[in-house]
C-alpha cells in the first residue's frame, strides 16, 4: 500500500496493476465540505474541472493553476453526471429538471432531452458523448425518489433506461431496457464497447451491482453479459484509459480493471466513490468525487476520451 492521507494507497492485486501508478506518488485531498460529490469533468483549455455537489445544488470549480475552488453555477437543478462534448462544451444531467443539457459557449442552455415519447424522463444521472456527437445517458430514478438530490415524484417512464439523444436531429432513442438502475457509462477506447454500471441493489435486496458489456452497432447496442461485479459497495461512475482498462468508483475507493475483466488492483480512499475523469495536461491525472471531497492522483494511464 501506497499513498499518505491515512486510509489511501495503491493495492496491488495483480502484478499488471505494479506498471498503472509510480510508486511514491501519493492520494492528494483537493477540497473538502460537499455532501455528496458526482460528475467530474475536465476542461483542458482553461485547466479547471467542474463537479457536482447534488445535495447543496451546485457545480463546483476546481482551477488547477492555483488550487483553487470556487462556486460555477448555483442553483444547479441538482446536477449529477458532467462530460465534455468535442466542441468543449459542458453536458450536465439535472436531477431536478429531469433533463440533459448543454451549456454553450455563451452560458446559454440548450436542453439535449427531457422527454422520452412525450413523457418526462426519470432523472438522468451519467453521460457520455461518442465522437459522432450523439449524447448517451443513463435515467435510474434517484433524483425523484427523495427530496434530498432533486423533487420527489412519480415516475412517467417504466422502469429505467439508457437513452441515445441526437442533437442534430433532436432524436431520443432507448438503446438498453434490461437494467434495474443503469448508472455510470463509459465507451471503449474505440467506441466498440458501452459499458454500463447497474446499482439495482440500491432498491433491491440481491440486486444487481456490477457493470455490462454492450457492443455498439452504430445507435444500437448487443448484450455481452458481466464484465465485473463489485465487491464492496457498488460501483457508480467510472472511466477508461487508453488501454481498455476500467477505472470504476466504488465502496472503498476506485477498482482498476483490465480489458479481460480481472480485477487488478485498487486506489483505496477513506471516502465512498462516486466518480472520477482523467485530466490535467497530460490526461494522467484521476480526479475522483468522493462522499465529501475531491481527490487526486497521478497514475500511468491516460484517458481515453473526453471529459
């Protein structure tokens, strides 16, 4: 184990884990004081990265030139899941509205979607912006099942969903309809693979907690079964590097994956996961969203894609 805030370090599982990290490089706490901290984004134009503090209803800003952190938007609509689409521009799902949005360049907001043939959507929760353009998100019902991440209400929708939303035309389509409570999402380095987080145990006793493979036919998914299942906690959001590993956030810090599947080592935290990206210069840099605080930690692997 490796690392200096108390509880923190790498754990090697498997010796393809030993070539991920170097070993004195140490967990950083960046910030403290959330309630529950989701959907880091990186903006590698400006160096800063954006997350979202559900409960407290805001977007944070953490400005990596002076370590700052500060207030990017307040009220938030309960924000969740944030990524970056290819022309540098914030995506954000909002609990409270129900909806995906875009913010643009201007600070304007362009709703991506928010209806599902004609009914409101559940609360979407993690997104991912392939290279076409096309916007994917999961929709569990956790902003509206309590008044704590977003507005109680009923659900329109049954049950919970994957949609693919097309900005150009407007389209939503459901491209997976098989899980509990779909959550965090990421593509394969070559967008061949979706992979699909489902924290169905949140509401079910034996419910589902791991993460399934899909093979992306254009807008269309495959099923491939169980790519892993988490053994402490669930997993949330997570993210891929450039070698098809997975880096998935989960009950004791972020679980690292190989493409093959085996689970092969982890960043333990003193915190729950929620999330993580990759940024700073290089893109070798995991930001990760824990229960209360952002962290950080330089690892040998770079992101494999956007945000």
């Amino acid at each position: 184990m490796f690392g200096d805030i108390e509880g923190a370090g790498f754990e090697v599982l498997d010796e393809r884990f030993e070539s991920c990290f170097v070993g004195h490089v140490a967990v950083e706490r960046l910030w403290t004081g959330g309630r529950w901290l989701e959907g880091p984004a990186w903006f590698a134009g400006g160096r800063y990265l954006v997350f979202s503090d559900i409960p407290n209803d805001r977007i944070m800003r953490y400005d990596d030139t002076s370590g700052a952190v500060s207030v990017f938007r307040t009220p938030a609509n309960n924000a969740n899941g944030n990524t970056v689409d290819g022309d540098g521009r914030l995506v954000t799902c909002e609990h409270r509205a129900r909806r995906v949005t875009r913010t643009e360049h201007d600070g304007s907001i362009t709703v991506i979607a928010d209806r599902f043939e004609g009914k409101r959507l559940n609360s979407p929760n993690d997104v991912v912006v392939h290279s076409d353009g096309t916007v994917w998100f999961s929709d569990p019902p956790y902003g509206i099942a309590t008044d704590y991440e977003g507005d109680r209400a009923e659900q329109e929708i049954e049950g919970c969903h994957v949609y693919r939303a097309d900005p150009a035309t407007g389209a939503v389509t459901r491209v997976v309809s098989t899980m509990a409570k779909p959550n965090g999402l990421a593509f394969s380095p070559d967008e061949s693979i979706l992979y699909v987080g489902d924290t169905g145990i949140t509401h079910q006793k034996d419910g589902p907690r791991h993460i399934r493979k899909f093979a992306v036919d254009g807008g269309l998914l495959r099923e491939l079964g169980v790519f892993a299942t988490c053994g402490v906690g669930l997993f949330d959001g997570f993210r891929v590097d450039t070698s098809g590993r997975v880096w998935a956030g989960a009950g004791d810090g972020v679980h690292c994956f190989d493409p093959d599947g085996t689970l092969i080592g982890k960043i333990r935290l003193p915190e729950m996961v929620a999330n993580l990206t990759f940024g700073g210069a290089k893109r070798n840099r995991l930001f990760i969203t824990a229960r209360q605080s952002l962290y950080a930690v330089f690892v040998v692997a770079n992101a494999a894609a956007r945000g």
